[in-house]
C-alpha cells in the first residue's frame, strides 16, 4: 500500500506542476481564481468567509481582495446585516475572467487526460470525487 501511496503521491505532484507550468500566462494566479470562483459560486461573499476557505489571515486576504479590486474583478459592499463587515461580489468582468480562466484550465488538463477513454476519465472523476469527499479522522 505505501508504494501505492507514493505513487499517487508522486502523479499528482506531477499533475500539479503540469498545470502550474501552463498556466505561468495565466492572467490570473490559482489563488485568484479560487476566490473567484468561491465568490461566484456564494453570490458575494465576507471577507472573513474567503479567508477562513484559503486557510489564511484575514490581512492577507485583504491583499488579494485589493489586487482583485485594483483589477476591477470584484466590488467591496457594506453588509447590510452588519455594518463593520464588508461583502465583495463579482463584477461582469470578474466574471469574464473566471470563466476564461476556468476554460484555460479545462483545455489544459483536457490535454492531460487525452490518453484516457470516456470510461477512463468517468472512472477518474468518480475515484478523484470519492476521495475528496471522504473525511478523516481530523476533518470531523
């Protein structure tokens, strides 16, 4: 089992370094596009929420925040439920650009799993999804 291990830890190291080579020319960086799609998804989010989901401080999320402001991809609104937090939400360009980042990332790894038949790849998503979705003895 721990060669198993090894060797799905190894592929997905590969996998992983695969995609952050293609995307060097990506307009936007993974985190950038995590918070975007995680904005998208919520409808608009807090800053605390977009923190608490990257694992990181809530001054470093501001940081991304602005940079994706600067871009004019989001948009800071008061909250209406409470007056000291803020809600950002996508703008059409925010949109825009989620939508070709994530094509950008589908052609890429499409290109990846091309060596896979339809049955294969349906079996890849369903063993990938599968463990993502297990949770372990830390997560509960």
């Amino acid at each position: 089992m721990d060669t198993n291990i090894d060797r799905i830890h190894k592929a997905m190291h590969r996998i992983r370094k695969y995609m952050d080579m293609e995307l060097q020319s990506s307009t936007i960086t993974n985190h950038q596009f995590f918070l975007l799609s995680t904005i998208f998804r919520e409808g608009g989010c807090k800053l605390s929420y977009l923190a608490e989901k990257l694992q990181v401080t809530p001054s470093a999320i501001t940081v991304m925040i602005d940079r994706l402001e600067k871009s004019q991809y989001i948009v800071r609104t008061p909250d209406p439920q409470d007056r000291r937090a803020t809600i950002v939400k996508l703008t059409a360009d925010g949109e825009k650009m989620l939508k070709q980042s994530l094509r950008e990332r589908n052609e890429i790894m499409g290109r990846k799993i091309a060596v896979l038949n339809e049955d294969e790849i349906r079996l890849l998503a369903d063993l990938v999804e599968k463990i993502a979705d297990t949770k372990t003895d830390e997560q509960t």
